[in-house]
C-alpha cells in the first residue's frame, strides 16, 4: 500500500530592486522610531540557556537572541545570565537557533526526505489534482513507484519533518518571531510544491494540536484540503475524510466548512502557487516581500530535470 509524501524548498533571493526598496523602507522606518534601527551585534556578551525540563544546555550571543524577537519578557534572565525555556523543545530550539544565526531554516530529514522522494520517483507524474486513491489510509494521493519501501522511507521522512517544522512555526509564534514564521510557511508551502502533496490527516492533526487558532499553517493547510475538493477527485477526498475523522480534530472541521463556503462564492486557485506574502504576516519591522510565487530551490529543480520529473507544480522560477 502506498504511502503518504510530502517534501521542502525555501525561498529564491528578491530581486536586487526589490531589495533595495526594502532597505529604503526599512530605513525611513529607522529614522522616524530609533528603537528600530539596525544595531551592530555585540558577540562579547553570552548568555545559557535552558531547554526543556531535562535543562539542555545551549550557549547563545545575546544580541542574537534578541535582534529578531519581539518577546523580551520570554528572555528574562538574572544576574548570572541564564535563560530558561522550560516548556520549549530542545531539537526544536537547536534549528531556531540555526535560524537565528544564519536566517536559514535546516531540518535534516527534511533535506533527506526531497533526495529519497526524487529518487523514488514520487513526483512523477503527480499533482495536487490527480489523484484521492480510497485505498489509502495514512495519506491524502496514491503514489506509485517501483520501490516501495523508499516510498514508505521517504513518507517516513516527510511526516517527521514536517512535524519538526510546524514544532518551529510554534517557538517562533512564543518567542513572536514573524521572519522566522514566514520563512517557516515558505517551506511549509515549498513542500507540497515539490511532491505536489496535501498534508495527510495526522500532519493537520499536528498542526491544531501545536498551534493557535487563525495562524497561518492552519490556513495553509485547510485550504489546501479545499483545493482538493474543487477538483474532479472530490468524492474520494470526502471519503477519505470520513475515514479520518477520529484524526482530524473539530476546529478543522469548522474551518473547513467555512473556508468550503467562502471557495463557492469565490473559487481558489492551488495555495501552492500562491504569491509569497499570501500567507505571510508583515509589519513595520518585516517588509512585503518579492511578489515571486512560492518557489522550489534551484538545485532541486536541477535534479528533477536531470531525472525528467519535472512535475505540473515544480516550475523554475526566474
């Protein structure tokens, strides 16, 4: 039995205009409210920080902690300069901290999941109007590929990592970092690019389960269900709905119903295709970004090129 997939791609860089008026913004923002001007990061100062209940310990810049979130209360300290994050994850607050340091989002199995979904062939052939196979029960599309234990290792793969990133979006939303949840919705988004998948019942269930009411994955993924059901594969996808609906928490069910009625009155295209910003949040602090549609990364576009599994929803992006 085939088993569900999904996958990652990040953003590409804003074209230099764009950026250039971004600094501009950001610059004219600075001058009228000096709390936001930019400050040179000052490595002398370290701070300890404590995750979890079990405390790991992790060693951090201060400046660094601070530069990008607005929650300064979450990082209290006392004199001998320890944070401590008793309720947070610590493999969660060790890829926030990669974030922090370098504004790239590394999940690991992630990055292996893509390779292993590639190479088994899973974007072959596959969109997120194709196919709602009954049969199924752990995922959304049928997938058919030669090699079925690459295609369970790389489901496998998907699901943990994807589990890793809305555990991100989560810290991010505590900790009120708004770049990093937009570039959490970037991948989010980038990976049901890739393997043109919606997210199975267990990775919604995650997602309500780890998240508040009205953020954006909840919306992601909702409407990403809605798309499914405004295709020709509509009667399989409300069977498979009714055999996940022990999964499927009830907030799900009342945002699907309403993101439902609101698509009759006014039809949707694939969330996946979306501009850039549709999902993002923006502030005086995070700018508008490129009007770029949520884009694959280069290499990966390579590769499924190379092997001639350039799928209907992987197009390369100027």
């Amino acid at each position: 039995m085939a088993k569900q997939t999904n996958d990652h791609p990040p953003g590409l860089p804003a074209r230099m205009v764009e950026t250039r008026g971004r600094k501009r913004t950001a610059e004219e923002t600075a001058a009228k409210d000096p709390s936001k001007r930019r400050k040179k990061i000052d490595y002398d100062e370290i701070f300890v920080v404590l995750v979890g209940e079990e405390k790991t310990r992790f060693e951090v810049h201060r400046n660094v902690l601070t530069q990008r979130t607005c929650a300064p209360d979450k990082f209290r300290e006392g004199k001998e300069k320890i944070i401590r994050l008793p309720e947070q994850d610590a493999k969660t607050f060790g890829i926030y901290l990669q974030w922090l340091y370098t504004s790239k989002i590394f999940v690991s199995e992630l990055e292996n999941a893509v390779d292993i979904a590639v190479r088994a062939g899973i974007w072959e052939g596959i969109s997120l109007v194709q196919a709602v196979d009954e049969d199924i029960e752990d995922a959304i599309v049928r997938v058919e590929t030669e090699d079925e234990k690459k295609s369970e290792e790389a489901a496998r793969l998907v699901e943990t990592a994807v589990l890793d990133l809305i555990k991100l979006y989560a810290m991010a939303d505590y900790l009120n970092d708004t770049s990093c949840r937009n570039a959490i919705l970037d991948r989010f988004l980038g990976t049901y690019a890739c393997i043109g998948r919606a997210p199975a019942a267990s990775i919604v269930a995650s997602i309500y389960n780890l998240t508040l009411r009205k953020c954006q994955p909840r919306r992601a993924a909702v409407e990403l269900y809605v798309f499914m059901a405004s295709s020709d594969y509509v009667d399989e996808l409300l069977r498979y709905l009714k055999r996940s609906q022990d999964v499927l928490p009830g907030d799900f069910w009342f945002d699907f119903a309403l993101a439902s009625a609101r698509a009759i009155l006014r039809p949707q295209g694939s969330p996946v295709k979306a501009e850039r910003c549709y999902y993002h949040e923006h502030d005086g602090d995070v700018p508008q970004c490129s009007p770029l549609v949520n884009p694959v990364t280069a290499s990966q576009i390579r590769q499924a090129q190379a092997d001639g599994n350039l799928g209907p929803d992987l197009k390369p992006v100027p």
